[in-house]
C-alpha cells in the first residue's frame, strides 16, 4: 500500500496525466511519473524497497532468506482494457542465503526482468466468449528463464504450456504442458524442501492435469542427506502419476510414483551404493508422518565395502503402521529372507522376523567387508527381533529379540581386533596359555569347527545365552552368559574340553598299536573321559576388542585321585 502521497494527477475524458507523484512504497521511496504515449498510458515508477517490509506485505518462503534492499524501476503500459507490466532491478542491495544457484551477496547484481500482458484475443468459442489469455517472462541474471502462456477465466489463470529453465538458456514451448529444465553444480534438495515444504500430490501444474516435464542434470545433488555426483534425472507426469529415470555415479534405475492415497512408490534400479558422503543432521530428524507402499528391486545393493548383492522390498501402509510384507537380500554366498512392521507412533518401533543362510559363510563374510575371518562353512540364522527406530538405523541399546544359530564345517581365522570384534569373540583367539596345554595352537591362528549350535535372548541390546556350544576336532567349547552390543563388553563362562582322546591314543600307539587302537575305542565308548578330565572353565569379560581372561578352574594333576 502506498503511504504518505503528495503529487499532480491530471485526467479527462480523454487522457491521463502524472506529471509526479512522491510516495513511499514497501519501506522506500517512490517516484511515479506518466502520460499519453503512442496511444496508450504509459506509467513509470520508480524507487527502492526493503526487503523486511516487503515480506510483511507478501508471504512467500523464497523472501525468507533474502535480507537489504534494493532499486528498482516498473512501467505500466494501458491500452483500453489491456495491461502490460514490466519490473526491472539489478538487485543490488540484496543479501540471499537461499540455496543454490539462488544465493548472491549485497554487492553482486543479479539483474531481475519481470513482465506480464495479454495475448491477441483467439476467436470465439461456441459459447460466444473469446478465449483470453496472457504470457508471463521472468528472467534472474544467467540463474532463471521462464516462459508462461496462462488461459484466463475471470480473476484466474490456468497455465496452458509453458518453459522454466535453470542454469539452462530459454528453450521453445512445448505444444501442451510445462517443461522444467536444471542445470546446476550443486543441488541441495533437503535445503529446497526445509525451505518450501513437500508433498506427495504433484506439482500445481500436474494437478491442474497439465504434462510436466523435468529434465535434471547435477555434479552434485543432495536428498535425505546423502549426496550423488554426476546425476542426470528425468521425469514425466500428469496429476499424481508420474515416472522418471535416475543415472548417477551411486545409481541408476527406472521408478513410477502414484501420489493417489499414501502413496505408491515402484522401482528398478540395475545398481545402487550408497554415497560416501553423508551428512549426520538428517539421521536425528523426526520419522516421516505417512510413509509410501514400496516396490523396489535393486540388483546390486551396496554400502561402503559390503556387497549385499540383490535386494527386493515390498510394504505397504496400514493405518499408521508401515507393513514390511517381504525383504529378501541374496547373493550367491548367501541369502536373507523376513517381514516385519514399522509402527510410527510415538514408540517408533521396527520389528523383524528374519531367516539367514549362507551356503560359505567366509564368502559371504568376505562380501560384507569382513575378509579373512571365517574359512568356507555353512550357518543358518533365524528369529524375530525389534528396535527402537526406522528400519534402516538398527539401535542397539533397544534391541530385543530370541535368534537361533547353528553353524557347521567352518574355520574361525586369525580376527583382527578392530575388525569383526564379535566373531572374534566366539572364535576365542583371546583365551590365554594355558599351564598344562597351549590354548594358542587351538584358537589363536584359527578354531575349526564342525557344528555351532545355540540359542540367544536380547534384551535392551544385551545378548544372553544360556548354551553355545562349538564343536570342532580339536576341542569343544561351550559359552554362556552377556555380550553387550552397544558397548562391546561381554561377561561370558567359558568352557574348553580339548579332544585329547586321539592324542593319547596316537601317543600309546606308537608304543603299542594294539594298546594305541583300545585307547582311542576306549575313549570314544565311555564318551570322552580323557577330554572331560582336561576341560578348562574360563570367566571372560572386558571389551571385545581387549578382553580380560580369568580361568576359574584347572584340571586336576596327572595320577590325582578324587
């Protein structure tokens, strides 16, 4: 609204005249000043605003990041009932901090061209009304060129076709439709969205039922945090149905969205890793509110050094729970099947119910980043477990849950301390020597064994077994007790019995191989007394990584009676 007015305005029946009138307009100054030309009303006006006053007066997300004030100048042009306006400013002034290629400092220009005017009346429809429509330009420095021919039907207008181009030079028209065209270094998604919202249904113009067309290409682009590189992504649709294809370092593949309901989300991607960069921020934001149905397959699924291989998920929403319905991840060492449900309410629990096989377990180790652990072997796993959390951001101090785990015809390796820490755990490469015997020929280069077999309960993220026993030809070893996930601490008895029935055989028989062959029948009949008399029990706690072994027993001395 204008404030404080002073000035000359001149009318007649005939004409209009401004030889000048002083206002102020949006916290600046305004110089407005017009006449007859060339037989239209030619207004100019010209001033400066600031930005702090302009926002009050218009609510629009861009104007929150723009601080200052600028110049600028505006031409008013009247032809009977047809108006023509055009704004034009340097922008000098401005300070922006929206997000590129949006953002400027107050001494740069950024030269901004604004104007709207009807188009030549088309002829008459049926009905007897002329089809009205005006054409809307807007250019921003080298950033923005836009193009829109709007169909007008009272106070309102509905765009017909039209062109937006970024970082891109003005293209020609479609015939129908609107097409989108991005080119830019850096594209922060996450900033666009914090800045103007999201939603599920569409553009303005793809609700209106018009085409759109998008067509983006980016070194960098960022979504929820992570950030691809060399991205080129194309997208076309109408209302709420839209499909497009990504190609980018990390990805590439084809999707279908239905924004309809919930919301259904439909995908195929030849590959997908995930980026090396990712920003921390986005991990603590709240869950999302309402989460899409999901149909997605990618055939090489990779994070950092583990390669999962292929992936397929199915879910849909139930009423505020979002139903896992499949999961299945396999690769040709292995494969992991289960369904389970996200509920996003105030507990924002996950809950899985899961199967694990593996066909060579130390291949499938050696795909998952964790080479040189486990010799060949074969395991299957399976349980039901829940934390607190999305189902992509497993919480161990939440996690609870009962798993069973059996093993066979496998080689614990020597385990590097800060790689694999829980398998080197259960291989007990960390028990010490022993006084009689050498626990370190056992388990410190490598425990072979021939069956894993137990049950594990968690509970708030500690792990509890009441029985783990590991089988192997030179020894059985059977664990029990608390092995915490999220600080790596255990509290664990174990339980060493060495298979030292086929050494004392071995040793007699070259004495006596008569004598040497009833030893080891012996020893195998009365179910191993010689490897029970020589059982070691061990009390281990500490951190995983630096373990602190206290033996709780030692075997009785050679010729000892009870």
């Amino acid at each position: 609204p204008l404030q404080q007015v002073t000035g000359q305005l001149q009318f007649s029946e005939k004409e209009l005249r401004v030889p000048e009138i002083n206002a102020r307009l949006f916290g600046g100054p305004l110089r407005i000043t017009g006449g007859p030309q060339a037989g239209k009303v030619r207004v100019i006006a010209s001033g400066s605003l600031a930005v702090d006053e302009l926002r009050r007066h218009i609510d629009s997300p861009l104007l929150t990041g723009v601080t200052g004030g600028t110049n600028y100048r505006a031409e008013v042009r009247v032809r009977k009932r047809d108006v023509d306006v055009l704004v034009d400013s340097d922008l000098v002034g401005v300070t922006s901090t929206l997000p590129a290629p949006l953002g400027k400092s107050a001494g740069e220009a950024m030269p901004l061209h604004f104007e709207n005017g009807l188009l030549p009346a088309a002829p008459a429809t049926a009905g007897g009304q002329a089809i009205v429509r005006d054409q809307v330009r807007a250019s921003l420095g080298n950033v923005l060129d836009l193009h829109l021919i709007r169909r007008k039907q009272g106070n309102e207008a509905q765009v017909e076709r039209g062109m937006v181009m970024v970082g891109r030079p003005a293209a020609a028209l479609p015939e129908r439709g609107l097409n989108l065209g991005i080119s830019a270094r850096s594209i922060d998604l996450d900033d666009w969205h914090r800045l103007i919202g999201g939603g599920r249904k569409g553009s303005e113009a793809g609700a209106a039922g018009l085409p759109v067309a998008v067509d983006v290409k980016a070194d960098e682009f960022v979504v929820l945090g992570q950030t691809y590189t060399g991205v080129g992504v194309g997208i076309t649709g109408i209302t709420t149905r839209w499909r497009g294809n990504v190609e980018a370092d990390q990805a590439a593949g084809t999707f279908q969205w239905d924004g309809s309901g919930a919301g259904r989300l439909k995908a195929h991607f030849r590959k997908w890793r995930r980026p090396d960069r990712v920003r921390g921020d986005v991990a603590a934001t709240e869950p999302l509110k309402e989460l899409p149905a999901l149909d997605v397959v990618i055939d090489d699924f990779v994070i950092g050094r583990k390669r999962f291989g292929r992936l397929e998920v199915q879910a849909h929403n139930d009423g505020g729970i979002w139903r896992l319905d499949k999961i299945d991840l396999r690769n040709p060492h292995g494969s992991l099947s289960g369904s389970g449900q996200w509920q996003l309410s105030a507990a924002n629990r996950t809950q899985l119910d899961f199967t694990l096989e593996s066909s060579d377990v130390g291949s499938l180790l050696d795909r998952l980043g964790y080479g040189g652990t486990v010799r060949a072997g074969k395991a299957a796993m399976k349980g039901r477990i829940g934390w607190n959390g999305a189902p992509a951001e497993l919480d161990y101090a939440t996690l609870s849950g009962d798993i069973q785990v059996e093993a066979s015809k496998g080689q614990f390796l020597k385990v590097d301390p800060g790689v694999g820490k829980l398998l080197g755990l259960i291989s007990l490469q960390g028990l010490p020597r022993r006084f009689t015997f050498d626990f370190g020929d056992i388990f410190s280069e490598g425990f072979a064994f021939d069956s894993i077999n137990g049950s594990i309960t968690v509970r708030s993220g500690v792990m509890h077994t009441d029985r783990l026993q590991i089988s192997g030809p030179a020894a059985r070893v059977v664990m029990s007790g608390e092995a915490d996930l999220k600080n790596e601490t255990q509290r664990l008895e174990v339980s060493v019995q060495p298979d030292l029935g086929s050494s004392a055989a071995l040793g007699v028989a070259v004495i006596n191989p008569l004598a040497g062959v009833a030893t080891l029948l012996a020893d195998k009949i009365l179910q191993g007394p010689l490897s029970k008399a020589f059982s070691f029990d061990y009390l281990v706690t500490g951190k995983w990584d630096d373990p602190r072994v206290e033996r709780l027993s030692r075997p009785p001395a050679v010729g000892t009676t009870p």
